[in-house]
C-alpha cells in the first residue's frame, strides 16, 4: 500500500488519507487507461484500503456517545446503532 502505517497520527488523520488515496485509485481505474495488470493491482489496493476505512468507521462509531437532556443536565449514553428511536433534539 501507498500510505505509510508507521506514522503515529490520529485515527481520523489516517481514515482521510485513506480516503484520499482510494478517490485517486477509482479516478485512475475509471479513466479506463490503466493496463490489465496495473488494474488489479490499484483494485487490491483499493479494497484493502476500503476494508481500513470500515474499520476506522466502526470503531469511531463504537465511541459515539450521544448527550441527552435529563433532569436539566447533560448525560453522555453509549451510541446504539440498532435502537430505531432517535433523542429529541431542543
């Protein structure tokens, strides 16, 4: 892969540049100019980067917490994805 592992840098920091690289990998495979060989490569490349963003991705959604109004004060609750009820916003 192109991005370096090895710098210490933030998870967001490394989910963008994630990001980045994978626009220019589907930029370049949509040009449709890239050789066969060169093609598989960036698509490799590409799902192993897709793979890295999900993960970042579920991991900063298991930190959400969502601040809820009780009793006049702000109350921090984990982030539950599977809850179809959403907190009324004031």
């Amino acid at each position: 892969m192109h991005y370096n592992k090895g710098r210490s840098e933030t998870p967001l920091a490394k989910f963008e540049e994630c990001l980045q690289r994978l626009e220019k990998i589907v930029q370049e495979l949509e040009k449709g100019e890239v050789p066969l060989e060169t093609s598989l490569t960036l698509f490799e490349e590409g799902m192993q980067l897709s793979s890295a963003c999900r993960k970042e991705l579920e991991q900063a959604e298991g930190k959400v917490e969502i601040l809820l109004k009780k009793n006049g004060k702000l109350q921090a609750e984990p982030f539950d994805p599977l809850t179809e009820k959403a907190p009324a916003r004031r």
